[in-house]
C-alpha cells in the first residue's frame, strides 16, 4: 500500500545478510568497528587510486553479504547502489566486477535507506529473490570533491564531519522467518532552506530528517516510543540537536531511543570535529550493529531514517544552496 510516500509491505522483504568493509582509521578509531566484517591497512586497498579503493570496498562487502548466504553473483537479481564521487564511477567499476544487472542510486547519504526500499519494492512485487541495498564512501575521494583540498590543510569549524571510509551492503530476500523484516517505509520530499556551508552539512539536513520522521509517524500513525531504536544517518553532532528541536517542535517526545549514526561513529574523539558523514557511515552502522541486534533480539522495532545533502560540486562552486532529503524504513523482528 502507498500514500503520498508512504509506503506499506505486505510480503515483508527481510535483510538476510549484510556486509560491511572499512578503512584502517574506522578500524582503530570507530566503536563499531569490532562489527564490521573487513579492514583494511591501506586506505587504497593497495589499489593505484583511492577511487579504485572505493569500488573495491563495495565489492568486499557485496562478496562477504553473500557468502553468508551461499550465494555468488550470478544468484542476485539486482545490484542496489550508489555513492558521492562524481557521475558514481566506484558504484559503476564495482557493478562491472560482479556482473550483476545494476541499478545506480543516488540520495547522497541517503543511499542506504533508498536502496533497501527500492529492493524491498522489487521482491514486494515478485520480481527478485535477492537484491543487494547499499552505498559507501571513501574519505580521500569524497573530501576534495566537496570541502577543501586534502592536502591545504585547512582549519574546519566545529560543524564540519569527517568523511568515512566504508561501505555497507544488505542482501533483500523474500521473507526469511529469524531475520528483520522491512515493514514500512517513507520516501522523502527535497527540502532546501537556503543554507550554503559544505562545512555544515548536520544543520543543512536536520529539516528534512525531521520532515520525515514526521511524516512517517503521522503517515503509519505510529509513536516516537513504539520504536525501540529511530536512528539517523549521519546529522552529526549539530545536526543530530537541530533535528530532535525541530521534531520537538511538533509535539514528538524525544525519548532514549534518538540515535545518530555519524554523532557515534568516531565516538567522542573531538578529531572529528561533529563527528562522521558520507553515503557509507550509515551504511555501515546500519548492517552491523542494527542488523546484529535485531538477528540476536535485543531490537525488536527500528526506524532507521538516513539523511543526504543534494549538491555536487558544480552547484556548490556555482553558489547555490543545498536541498536535502531523508528516507526512512521501518524493520521488525517476526
């Protein structure tokens, strides 16, 4: 059932799998990083470019997803991904390595989340056994295309976030009964509110995150504290306060169970400033923690609401201001 971008899953797809990589930073410095499923000692994979890296972290994640299930590429119906380089080119290289039939997505940060609706909606309507939902990121190849040169050194205020090096993979199925089911679901509405600063992108995406934790709980008639989990992309640190002020303000209780994925990931090391972005730090933490506590039961019910910033580099150098969106997706334990 869908209304106005809100959507209901009668089959109840489940996430059967998931894989996560992750640069050698995130493996020293991120308190998930016990979760994640493969680190790496060089931030270029021992690869020529970090692009290459990129493409390479996803197609770990892709293989390791399957092989939990038994499965090799030829067994999936559709590769589900995206991420922030220009024209998504890792995406692209890793879809030619699998050979898998591909779909590149774009919501920016909000990858992760709009990749698992799109493959939920394909295995809803019968049309895949298994789709792989997910995005990544990769510090030094995102970084000089939207913020400053690596190399300049620049001082960053204290809004700004650190992209991660990771990528995230979940593999769709038809319902498996022990493993999260993808319930519910909220397409987001672009939502520009004039802001300019790459260097505070938290504050940029806090509207439209809270805009559709809104229009999620109003939409399914659901409450703050039916949830035991509502999770957040990556707002940071700044955005992840505005986002929970702005929900607040329309008269949703802001309970213990308020996270955000890019305020943890680096935990409280002031190094990274508002703490984590880019298309894989959600990624990431969703198909680890999230999806393991789910499988081990200690969640029951988890909106996971991923946030992106819509700018390229062109739109940003041309001045203009940054529209955000944000998708949620509802999962329960059977």
């Amino acid at each position: 059932m869908v209304k106005r971008g809100v959507l209901t899953f009668r089959t109840s797809p489940s996430l059967a799998a998931t894989g996560v990589t992750a640069g050698p930073l995130e493996m020293k410095k991120s308190p998930f990083a016990d979760r994640f499923d493969k680190g790496y000692d060089d931030e270029r994979c021992g690869l020529k470019t970090n692009e290459h890296a990129h493409a390479k972290m996803m197609e770990d994640a892709s293989m390791i997803a399957l092989s939990k299930l038994d499965l090799i590429p030829t067994d999936v119906d559709f590769l589900l991904t995206g991420d922030l380089v220009n024209q998504m080119t890792p995406s692209s290289f890793c879809a030619t390595t699998l050979g898998i039939p591909y779909l590149g997505l774009f919501s920016a940060c909000a990858t992760s989340v709009s990749s698992i609706i799109t493959a939920a909606v394909l295995t809803e309507m019968g049309m895949s056994n298994c789709a792989l939902a997910g995005s990544s990121s990769h510090h030094n190849a995102i970084e000089r295309q939207f913020r400053y040169p690596i190399e300049y050194g620049v001082q960053k205020a204290e809004t700004a976030q650190w992209t991660a090096t990771v990528a995230g993979v979940a593999a769709i199925t038809p319902q498996k009964a022990g493993y999260p089911s993808v319930e519910k679901a909220t397409i987001g509405c672009a939502i520009d509110l004039g802001m300019t600063d790459p260097l505070n992108m938290g504050a940029a995406m806090a509207p439209a995150a809270s805009n559709t934790l809104v229009r999620h709980l109003q939409g399914h008639d659901m409450k703050a504290a039916d949830y035991d989990l509502i999770m957040t992309g990556d707002l940071g640190k700044t955005g992840f306060e505005l986002y929970k002020t702005l929900a607040g303000n329309h008269s949703i209780e802001i309970t213990p169970n308020f996270r955000d994925a890019g305020s943890e990931f680096y935990g409280n090391d002031s190094s990274f400033l508002a703490g984590a972005s880019g298309s894989g730090c959600s990624a990431a933490v969703y198909f680890s923690e999230v999806h393991e506590n789910m499988m081990k039961g200690k969640l029951k019910r988890v909106l996971l609401i991923a946030t992106g910033a819509l700018l390229s580099p062109l739109s940003y150098q041309q001045g203009d201001t940054i529209p955000c969106i944000a998708h949620a997706v509802e999962l329960t334990m059977k």
